[in-house]
C-alpha cells in the first residue's frame, strides 16, 4: 500500500489540530462536566518511546514521540517521530504492559524516521475494548533491535 505526501501533510496535521484543541480545551476553566458514558471524538496518545519500556527493557539511547489518537469509531490517526535510530518498521501489539503480543496495526513508513497508521484504518471491538483496558502499545523495530527497540504502552484519555 503506497501513502502519498498529500495522506502524511493531513495526518500531520490532523494531528497538529488535534493538539491545539486539546491544549485548548485543558487550558478552559470549565465547570460543566461531561456525562460519564459520553466518549470523547477522540483519544489522544502524546507520549514518549523508549528502550527501558521495551520487555525485556533494553539500554537503547533511541526515543520516539507519539501523536497517535484513537477516535470513539476506532479509526487510528496521527503519526511516529523517532529520533536516535535508524527505525525498520513500526506497528501496534495487542499486549498489556509488562508483555509481549502479536501486531495488529502495521505502520507505513513516511519519512526517514516517520511513520503513519494507514488513512482510514480502523481497530476492530476486540481491539478496541483492548486499548481501552490498556492492552495497546507502540513498538518500533531497527536492525540492533529486531524485537523492538522503542515502546510506548497507549493509554486511553481520561
């Protein structure tokens, strides 16, 4: 499956909207919550990869960052930044944190050190229900690691 320039620019920015609003909506002061069953248009997963959340952990010096979000129709958005290796692939596992599981979204890669979940792909219920138990992680493999040199376990927003 071959991503054009034009999918990465909208899930770059896609993501980068997504980050202002959300900045935006922490930084209100609002006193009207939310109904406990409403979900929100989409969960965010801005955070860090590294060696020492890899299992077993690893002493990589390699980080990553994500925007991934996961919107309330499972459909996976937002992109993979690392910096510090030269990464091979890239994908999500169906694991809780502390183990290991098989792929269940693979990455394309977009850059030399980027990489974008498909545009339209969606996580199925099981998978859903998955990352909402925090059962989702990042991994991203190199040559030095083939098992996976970075992670980052997705966690639900709250």
């Amino acid at each position: 499956m071959k991503i054009s320039k034009k999918d990465v620019r909208n899930a770059w920015m896609g993501a980068a909207a997504a980050l202002l609003m959300s900045s935006a909506c922490a930084a209100t002061n609002s006193a009207v919550a939310a109904p406990a069953a409403a979900m929100p248009a989409a969960q965010m997963s801005a955070a860090t990869l590294s060696g020492a959340q890899q299992v077993p952990a690893n002493p990589s010096v390699a980080s990553g960052k994500s925007t991934i979000m996961i919107g309330s129709d499972k459909t996976l958005t937002g992109a993979i930044e690392v910096m510090g290796m030269t990464p091979t692939m890239a994908h999500i596992h169906e694991a809780a944190k502390g183990a290991n599981g098989p792929v269940i979204v693979p990455f394309a890669k977009t850059g030399e050190s980027t990489f974008a979940p498909a545009p339209g792909v969606k996580l199925t219920d099981a998978q859903y229900a998955s990352y909402l138990a925090g059962k989702l992680y990042i991994n991203v493999h190199s040559a030095a690691y083939p098992g996976g040199e970075i992670r980052l376990q997705l966690t639900p927003a709250k």
